[in-house]
C-alpha cells in the first residue's frame, strides 16, 4: 500500500513538473519568481526581463529565446542566435566565463566579435553578480534545437574582424561604477537605463557608422523602423523633466498615464520587459531620467517645409478632418481622456520638430499594449486606408498647431515616406 | 475621488471604474480645470478602432480592398484568427500590429464581442453566366471526389453558416474577400495551425474553381437563420489544427 501511495505520488510529481516545463515552453509570461527574484536563478530571470532580451532572441510565434529575428540594419540583415541552453544550436557549450565575455566584452564563445546590434556596450556595465544570475537562468531554460540563421551583410560589413576598429573606436569596456555624488536610487536608475535596459539604443542617436554614446538619451530616428524615439533629456521632446516620478512609472508599467500612451516600438518594450520590473526599479529609472540636465538641443531633422499659404490651407482643412474622425475621442479641446485616449494638447510625443511619429499614428494607429494595470486597451483606428497623404499632412498639421501647440507643418510628402514603412 | 464615490452608487460598475480613472488622471494634469471627457468603459467602444474598417457592427466594409465582415462568426475562429494574426501565422501586417501586444483574454473578449453581433447581410452579388454558377453551386455542395476535393458544404456545414466552435459561415461574404483567402491561401500568405486543411483544400483549386465556387456563394441569399451548426454535427474529412 505505502508503496502504491509513492509510486502515485512520484508519477503525480513527475507529471505536474512536466506540465510546468511544456507550459514554461509555452508561454513567454514570466514566471511569479521572476518579480520576486527569488533564487540566482529567478534573479536571473528578472535580469533577463530588464534587459528584453526576449524581444530580440524570439521570432512571432516562435519558442521563447530560440533567435531567429531579422534585424534589419543599414548594413544588412542581422539574424538573432539562439540563446537557450541547447548545446549545438544555442549557448549550451558556454560557460559562465564564456557568457560574461560575451555580455561584457561582446565577444563570443569562438573568438568572433559579435556586432553591436547586440548591445554589450550597455552590458559591460553589469556586474558580474548579475551577470552569473543571469547565466544561472539561461542555463535553466529548456534548450530548443533550432540552428542559427547566417547573417546577410553587405561587404564590408560582413568581415567581423573589421569590427575591431568599430571596437577601439566606440566601445568603453567596463562595469558601472556608482557616482558617490548622487543617491542610491539615482545609481540604480543610471545603472538599469545605461546597462541592462539598453534605452539608448532606441533613444540615442546613432552616427554613420551604428554607434550611439554611452550616457546619450537624447533621441533619434530608429534606422530602418522609422520611428523617431524622443529625447529623454530635452524639454522639447518627452520633457520627463516636468513628469511627476509616478506618472513616468504608470506609463512604464502600464503603458498608459495621464500625459500619454505608449506607441510603436516602445509598446513592446512595456508588453514584454517594464510591466514585469518593480516599481523600486521604475522609480529608480524615472529619478535618474529626470535628473538629467538638458544636453543641448535634439538636432532638427532636415524636412520639406510647406509654405505659409500652404499651411493655413491645411490648418483648415484639418481642423474639419479632426472634428470627423479625431474629436469623439481626443475631444475637441485636444485634451482626450485621461488614461484611455491620450491628450493630444502639449503632447511632446506628437510636437517633436521630428514629425515621423505623429503621423505613423495617423497612419497605422495602434492599441498599447495589455498590461496588469491597463489590461483592455482602448485603440486607435488606422487611417491610412481612408484619407489621402495631402488629407494626413493637414490634419496632423492641425493637431501641431492647435491649443497651445507650436509644433513644425508636416507636408504630404512626408506622409508618403510615412507609408512606405509596413506597420509589422 | 470624492466625485467618484458621489456618483459610484447610481453607476454601474464599469463607469465607476472609469469615473475613477478619469477623475485621478485629471487631477494630476490640470488640478483645478473642468471635469475630464468621459467615454463608456465598454467593449464595443474600445471596438471603435476597429470600426473604422470592418464596420460598426463588425458588418464589413468595402473599400478600395475589402474589409471583411466579423459578426456572427464563430467566437473559436474569431479568436484563431487574431492568434494568428499576434503569431503571424496570417500575414497581414496592419492586423499583427494591431494586435501585437493584446492578451490572450482580451482578444477572447473582442472575438466573443463580435461573434453576438448580427447586422443585416448584404444584397447577393448577380452577373456570373448559368454555367459558372452550375460549377460553383456542384463544388460547394458536392465537392469533387476524384480531385480529392471536398464539399464546401462538409466543413461549412449544409446551410453554409459555419459549424461550432470554429469553422466560419461562408454565405453573406463578398467574393473578392473569398477569393483573396483563397489564394492566400495557395501561397502560403494565410495560415492556420497545422494540419491546414484549407490550405490543402485551396491548393487543389484552379483559379477556375475559385472563381466558379465565389460567384455561387456570393450570388446565394443568406438564409434567416444565421447560426452555425452545432457543435459535433458533422464528421469533418479532413483534419483541421484549431477547430476543435
């Protein structure tokens, strides 16, 4: 009888932990561990959310971690590997001394130099605690055979080696160290946005050659994505310098706040990493944020500008497009409705001299993501199908200009431009 | 708060959770201006983006291209097909960024919303010649065995109004929507969980086919009674990934 009741009580053991490693396959929700970050390797799990690692190393659809995304840069497509522990397809040969190399030196297991899509330039500033937890977790996921897809850089891109003079160049090797200047929520904030969160490879502007500085949020045109990702320093952009702490934490966390929603890329980001970080953490991001003085001004982007009659025919024009289509939501005073349709009046993420954003939006429109906090999103239509690029250009230009608003006229040809990037 | 709490008992739930929300927000933005704008917290307005194109009812729309009816349809092929939209298994790329990040329980609810819609069905098209409609109506209802092609009307059931939980009605569709899945289809562009049975059923179509079996269904009345048949009804022959 005893040995009936263990028998079934292993099977039953033996079941259940099969269920939670095929639903571990399964979803890409994290685990209840990963919040509290018990254990190295629920720590690691955590680490790994901040960083979004899964954004990147995970096609539609396909197995959590397993690579595989295209991404498309100006030099060529790059093809994410397969970070999970298999030990021919993935990282299952790496050791944590390999791992910390790759993560701190952006050196991989064989010697290459990996490119700088992947951005150890932000992850040389973790430390070597967490990257071991991080290691930890990696180790523990269940390995996927799925072998890497090869790069398709265009000569010279292609010759890693040459990623040697990109390296003396651009790549300051190095863990973060605190400024005894500031507090210690200050550091953890610089040490999550300059390390593991990587803001500044959306929000740091690249030069020629796919570089952005260490410590530069200050904004630019993500290459090929084409969505201009703000300043998070000038008052002229996002202005995080007059946010409220929790107002910037509820849109990390939830991808709403009463001064905005998230778009674009920025709502996967929330959807699969910030939603996941504590509040400690977010406040931490949003204290140091906030405290970064004004670095000069974002550069103006070089556009066609419509002239003065043109635009007060748009201005009229748009104000007629906007009663029909934008007003029922974003109300005609332009101040919408607090966490469910962003206000449009003082706006900085529609006002930005950049005007790329606010017309996508017009364009394609979009939901924010499902969040804890916000778990229905109310959306917003896509217009491209129902107004021309001459009618877009007039409205948003209405929207730029109207309550308070001085942003820049937009003209149709940047619409058109606008409509050549596929919404996915 | 306090005006939330005022109002809290003579609202229903989801507007008191809305006045909540509404009633915080303005208050961090423009402490001391007038109340903020209101909209129903309800489904059908966050339906509203998609209105835009499938219709207000979830009816269809036709523009330039053709935005295709939603309501009535099956709740389970509802909820397939914005998975795979979210997974990319279709690829439509406005849909998955639409969708990208939307939780599975929530696209369950839009997929339930429109399913218990039922706005009128459009006025059949007319113009195909006797012997396209002849083809088209022997496809439909019996398939064409030696080509290994099944009836339509086996899956879709007899009146044509879908089969429960999954598989959708196909009378009352514009048939340049029709067609278009049908060569999506053919190409690999729309895609189910495997095994396709409609990828495979599509494949072994001529274009002749295709045009022969739209003209039929898009020239047929839809029946009064709309809802599909009930679940379990017919033995499907093939094997279908998702319908079950």
């Amino acid at each position: 009888m005893k040995r009936t009741v263990l028998l079934a009580a292993i099977i039953l053991a033996v079941v259940v932990a099969a269920v939670l490693v095929l639903r571990r396959e399964e979803t890409v929700a994290p685990s209840p561990t990963a919040r509290s970050g018990a254990g190295e390797i629920g720590r690691g799990e955590y680490l790994a959310l901040i960083g979004d690692c899964l954004a990147c190393h995970t096609v539609r659809g396909g197995r959590p971690y397993a690579g595989g995304l295209p991404m498309p840069t100006p030099f060529g497509t790059l093809y994410t590997p397969n970070i999970t522990p298999d030990k021919e397809t993935g990282i299952g040969n790496y050791s944590a001394e390999d791992f910390r190399r790759a993560l701190h030196e952006g050196i991989a297991k064989d010697g290459s130099y990996l490119y700088p899509a992947f951005p150890f330039n932000n992850y040389t500033r973790v430390t070597r605690e967490d990257v071991d937890a991080m290691y930890a977790f990696f180790m523990a996921l269940p390995p996927v055979r799925q072998p890497n897809k090869p790069h398709e850089m265009r000569f010279p891109y292609n010759q890693r080696q040459l990623l040697v003079g990109w390296r003396a160049l651009y790549f300051n090797a190095g863990e973060y160290k605190a400024n005894p200047a500031q507090s210690a929520e200050w550091n953890r904030g610089a040490y999550l946005v300059e390390g593991l969160g990587h803001c500044n490879a959306c929000h740091g502007n690249r030069n020629m050659l796919g570089a952005v500085k260490d410590d530069d949020v200050g904004g630019g045109l993500i290459p090929v994505q084409n969505w201009y990702a703000p300043s998070l320093t000038s008052n002229r952009e996002t202005g995080l310098g007059d946010w409220e702490v929790k107002d910037i934490v509820d849109l990390l966390r939830t991808g709403v706040s009463p001064r905005g929603a998230v778009f674009g890329p920025m709502s996967a980001v929330v959807a699969h990493s910030l939603q996941n970080v504590t509040i400690g953490d977010l406040s931490a991001m949003a204290v140091y944020l906030k405290a970064q003085a004004e670095k000069g001004a974002p550069s103006e982007p070089l556009q066609v500008r419509p002239t003065e009659e043109q635009t007060s025919a748009m201005l009229k024009a748009g104000a007629a497009i906007y009663e029909k289509h934008c007003a029922d939501c974003h109300q005609p005073d332009g101040k919408g409705v607090p966490r469910v349709y962003p206000p449009l009046a003082n706006n900085r993420s529609i006002l930005m001299p950049h005007p790329i954003n606010p017309i996508r939006m017009v364009l394609i429109g979009g939901f924010p993501p499902s969040t804890e906090g916000n778990p229905r999103p109310f959306g917003m239509p896509p217009f491209a199908q129902d107004l021309s690029d001459q009618e877009i250009a007039s409205v948003v230009t209405y929207i730029r200009q109207s309550w308070g608003n001085s942003a820049p006229s937009v003209s149709p040809t940047e619409v058109r431009l606008g409509r050549g990037v596929p919404a996915d | 708060m306090a005006i939330a709490s005022r109002m809290g008992a003579q609202c229903s739930r989801e507007a008191l959770a809305l006045v909540l929300v509404a009633s915080t927000g303005g208050a961090l933005s423009n402490a001391g201006a007038q109340e903020p704008a209101k909209v129903p917290n309800t489904i059908e307005q966050r339906m509203q983006a998609c209105a835009i194109c499938h219709g207000k009812q979830g009816e269809g729309i036709q523009k330039n291209e053709y935005y295709p009816r939603l309501a009535g349809k099956p709740a389970v092929y509802l909820y397939n097909q914005l998975l795979n939209f979210r997974e990319r298994r279709r690829d439509v790329p406005i849909m998955t960024y639409m969708v990208a990040y939307l939780s599975e329980p929530y696209l369950r609810e839009i997929a339930e919303y429109y399913t218990n819609l039922h706005p009128p069905f459009p006025v059949p098209a007319t113009g195909a010649s006797k012997a396209v409609l002849a083809r088209g109506e022997k496809l439909v209802t019996a398939g064409d065995p030696g080509r290994e092609i099944p009836a339509c009307a086996a899956c879709h059931g007899k009146a044509l109004t879908g089969l429960l939980p999954a598989i959708p009605g196909i009378v009352g569709l514009n048939r340049d929507y029709i067609a278009a899945q049908m060569g999506g289809w053919k190409i690999g562009q729309r895609n189910a969980e495997p095994p396709d049975c409609m990828a495979e059923v599509a494949k072994r179509l001529t274009p002749e086919d295709i045009f022969a079996v739209t003209a039929w269904l898009a020239a047929q009345p839809a029946s009064p009674d709309t809802s599909p048949a009930p679940a379990g009804s017919l033995q499907l022959p093939l094997k279908c990934g998702g319908v079950n």
